[in-house]
C-alpha cells in the first residue's frame, strides 16, 4: 500500500483542555505509533458492601 | 524515518502532573508509561495505615491487556510544506495517570493505565 500525504500548514490559537488521564495523549507535534490501553471499573459493579468494621457506638 | 517538524507554542498553562504522567517540551523516541490505581471512597471518616486493599486481590490487574496486531507494513511518504506547527496558547488542568503532553515530535508511545473504583459502605 502507497500513500503521500501533504502538511500544508499547521496554526492554532488557544487550546483549552481538562485533564489527560488513562494512557491519553495530547500532542503538538509529530508522531509514528500510538498503541494505548487502559482499563478503568467504577461503581456500582465494584461496590463493596459490609468489609468494613464499624466504628464502636 | 520522515522528518519532524518543529513545534513552537507561546504559553502553556499546567496545573497538575501526577501518577506515571509526563509533560514534554522536546524530541522523544520512545515513551512507555504505566500506572495502575485503586480509589477507595468509604463511609465514615476510619482510616488506618492499610485497607486491605491491594492490587492482586483484583481481576482488573491480572486480565491480558487487548493489544491491536502490529500494523500491515505500507510506504508512507509525508511532504511537509511548512516546518512548523503553531499553537498560541494551551491551558491544561491536569495530567495523570500514565497520560502524556508533550509539545515536540515524539516517534512511538505504549502506555497503559489500570483504574478501579470502589466504595465501601458501613453496615446499617
């Protein structure tokens, strides 16, 4: 497979992000290969019920 | 290997950089962060030294990451008409968890992050 690909020009003004987390990627800039993973569980699936010993009263 | 381009920026603004995160001004070859996290949020205010919460005891640790296959190999030819790529101003909170800001080219990233959320109730 062939492919040609031109980069006439490349100009930005102001960015505004919040947070890059997970194996995320913010680049500016040139790059070959990304190859990212990330897993993530949150509640109500990871909900733990009655592991914990109360406090005594 | 096709030639980079330069990055130039005016200002960047950054807030936070925590767990396995890199922020960047430069070339790089090769970048591989990991991180792995569990967040615990508990009822009632009882903390000691050690929940009993610990990587291992999780499948979310131990399960095989998905990887893609390696890409079919293909020829590539890039023509950059301009050697630089402009940002004025960037304005980030945070990065974290094996993420990556980088202003510069950067040829390969593997990275990969584990987050598990739980919460723990008292006993009525």
């Amino acid at each position: 497979m062939n492919m040609e690909v031109h980069n006439w020009g490349l100009e930005v003004d102001n960015v505004a992000v919040g947070t890059v987390t997970a194996s995320s990627v913010f680049l500016i800039g040139d790059n070959d290969a990304f190859v990212l993973s990330s897993f993530y569980d949150t509640p109500p699936e990871a909900t733990a019920i009655g592991t914990i010993v109360p406090l005594s009263g | 290997m096709v030639k980079k381009r330069t990055a130039l920026t005016e200002k960047i603004s950054l807030n936070g950089l925590t767990y396995s995160a890199v922020f960047n001004i430069g070339d790089t070859k090769m970048s591989n962060p990991q991180s792995r996290g569990i967040a615990v949020q508990k009822e009632g205010a009882s903390f000691q030294g050690d929940d009993g919460v610990f990587f291992d005891k999780y499948e979310l640790f131990h399960q095989k990451a998905n990887w893609p296959k390696p890409a079919v190999s293909m020829h590539k030819n890039t023509c950059h008409h301009n050697d630089t790529i402009r940002v004025n101003r960037v304005d980030m909170t945070g990065v974290s968890q094996a993420g990556v800001f980088q202003v510069g080219s950067i040829d390969q990233v593997f990275s990969e992050a584990r987050i598990k959320h739980m919460r723990k109730y008292l006993n009525d």
